[in-house]
C-alpha cells in the first residue's frame, strides 16, 4: 500500500485486508501520522496493490483532528 499526503510526503508499507475487503488494516507505525503530520492535510491519495491488481483513491481527511483527540480522550490506552 502506497499514502501520498497532500502537499507531499509519501508511505509504502504492507498492509492487511479485514473481511471480504471490509476494511485495510494499517500496521502501528501508520499511526504516528494520523496522530501527527496527517491531522493538517486536506486528503490522503490511496493505492493498494496485490498483485497485478491496482486500486486508487482519495480519503479526505476532514475532522481527523477532531477525531484522534475524541478517541484519545475516551479510549483507555
């Protein structure tokens, strides 16, 4: 899987599929930067590669902010 920030700054990582491709599990050094950098872009560009299969697209990442300080603040750690 490949992140492009806004802006730049570029990822590559392995990532895992949830259920039926239900979700992309991301692995823990993924969220340094939700926590971080990614909290004052506007969208993230998204490419997750398996095989010879390619899928691209664009999270927005409005409210992210708001988000990690809610779960931060209601989530034991």
């Amino acid at each position: 899987m490949t992140i492009a920030a806004s802006g730049g700054g570029t990822l590559t990582f392995d990532a895992s599929m949830a259920a039926a491709g239900a979700a992309v599990l991301l692995p823990d050094e993924v969220s340094a930067f939700a926590a971080g950098k990614w909290q004052t872009k506007p969208s993230l560009s998204v490419v997750v590669r398996e095989g010879d299969s390619e899928i691209k697209g664009t999270v927005a990442l409005n409210g992210l902010r708001e988000a990690c300080h809610s779960l931060l603040a209601n989530c034991s750690q």
